[in-house]
C-alpha cells in the first residue's frame, strides 16, 4: 500500500520524467507518469488491463496514440480548428489531417511535463499532477492552471478529479485517453468483451467525424448497449455511422442532470474482472481503437 516514485526516463532536453506507482488497500494498482500525467498501467488480480509503453520512447513517438494521457484543453474534434467566444473567433492548430483540431493540438497536454505532489500515501494513496497553460497556447484564450488528481479507494475504484481556472473566458474538455483491456493486455482482443452504456442515443457524426449536432436513438441499432452485448458484435456492421469511423467513435448521451450516475459497465468473461464508469459529465466516448497504428511493449 502507499505511493512509491521513481525516475522513468529524461526528455531530449534534459528534463526527467518520474513515476508514480500507487499500490491500493484493495489490490487495485496504478503507474501514473508526470508526462502527459499519463496512466502507464492499471493491473488488478494479476492483469494488466491499460495499454501503455514499457519506455519513455514510446509516449514520445509522433504517433503515439495518446496511451493513457490527460488530454487538453479540449478532447475530441474542434470542426475547422475554430470557435466563437464572446463575439470573437479563435483559430486552433490544425492536427487533424490538416482540417480540424483533435486533442488539444500538436503538443497538448499529454506532450506535457506535469509537476506532481503526493496527496496521500496511506491506504488509499492518491497524486495530484498540475500544469500552468499560457495564453494562447495552441490558440486557446486565457492562462489556465490545470490539475488532476489520481486516487486508488480501498474498494478498488480508481478516482480520477479534474480542476481548471482560466484569468478569461475560455472553453475546456477535460479526460482520460486509456485503452482499456479487461482480459488483460498482453492476452485476447476486446471483441468478447461485454459492454453496457446507459444512454438512449448518440451525437452521429460526419465523414470527419464531427458531431452533426443532431441526437440518434440507439434503439434498433448496434448502438444500442442498454444491454449487455459484446462489443465486437458491431465492429463489422454495415451501419453508415460505423463505416464511418472505422468502429465505434461515438459520444453516447447521458443527458444533462450534472449528477454523478453509472454511465456504463464493462466484463471479460475470460478474466471475470469487471469496471464500472461512473461520471457527472453530459456524455461518455466509445472508442475501440479504430485508428491506433502503434503497439505497447
């Protein structure tokens, strides 16, 4: 139990990257790294059940994946790389084949270093990684401080707590980019893999999978996991909107109650290991890798 540190790898200009290894009460550990504030591993009852990279190297590649990182200012796809805020259009990077915004921008938070300070070492261990975002920085307005905190509960529930404030109005989407493998990730694929997600529709979305601002109902559909179903039941569907991104790439509605609630809940049946995702967030992402060209190792 408690926390243990330790230096992971150094940066090409000098700077050290350290990990933090978080041993829970319950069984439940957690390598977080202080680059990208990045989920390495997540192992319970002898598995491994995140896809991350033995070394620095890896999270380093130009295609990285995002394996396990904190992802911002903004997760998911800006269409065209711009917004409008308070009557003023704001210009983006472009890291999306060269016609949106994905992520945060060509270096977002997951290229960053992270400082770091132990919150607890007890029996429920917990870590706080902060970042200062300047101004301007991959064009977003205002100077934002950033944090997340990581908790391991005794009961084996993994806590992830995000906070940010910016000196003028801006805009924020704060996650996690961990691929998640219940049946451990150095065994079988995803595809048995029983999914539930407790929502009645989805944001569809265009051939550069922007949101089309629209709601589809899940019902009649391989988007409908009110249900138990395995996931690798749609993956081959002839659906328009799975065609389109290669799998599932969707944001499923949960609505607007701003409350904490179950969102959904995955099972391997090969290893028994079960995750519950809960969150006060308006929508959960379903991605199945569609588009990861790297492999972890």
């Amino acid at each position: 139990m408690g926390i243990t540190a330790s230096h992971f790898g150094t940066l090409p200009d000098g700077r050290d990257v350290l990990r933090y290894q978080l041993e829970g009460a319950g069984g439940l550990s957690a390598a977080v790294l202080s680059y990208g504030a990045t989920i390495q591993s997540l192992e319970f009852a002898g598995y491994d059940v995140v896809l991350g990279y033995d070394s620095l190297e890896g999270y380093c590649l130009p295609d990285s994946g995002c394996h396990g990182a904190t992802i911002g200012r903004y997760a998911n796809r800006i269409a065209n790389g711009q917004f409008e805020l308070n009557q003023q259009l704001y210009h983006l990077s472009l890291n999306d084949g060269g016609h949106g915004h994905i992520h945060g921008g060509k270096k977002g938070f997951d290229k960053k270093i992270w400082d770091a300070s132990v919150i607890s070492s007890g029996n429920e261990p917990s870590v706080r990684f902060t970042y200062t975002a300047a101004h301007g920085e991959e064009g977003y307005p205002g100077r934002m401080d950033v944090s997340v905190t990581f908790t391991i509960a005794q009961d084996n529930r993994l806590s992830l707590a995000y906070e940010a404030s910016a000196d003028q109005d801006t805009i924020i989407n704060l996650t996690n980019h961990s691929y998640f493998n219940l049946n451990g990730c150095r065994g079988e694929d995803i595809r048995n893999t029983r999914l539930a997600i407790y929502a009645d529709a989805i944001t569809p979305v265009n051939s550069q999978l922007i949101p089309t601002g629209s709601y589809m109902p899940v019902s009649g559909t391989v988007f409908d996991f009110r249900h138990f179903r395995p996931i690798g039941e749609g993956l081959a569907d002839s659906h328009p909107q799975i065609r389109l991104a290669k799998g599932y790439d969707h944001n499923f509605v949960l609505g607007q109650t701003c409350r904490r609630r179950l969102a959904a809940t995955a099972v391997s049946p090969l290893t028994g290991i079960r995750m519950d995702c809960f969150t006060d967030q308006p929508g959960v992402q379903l991605y199945t890798a569609n588009f990861l060209n790297t492999s972890c190792g």
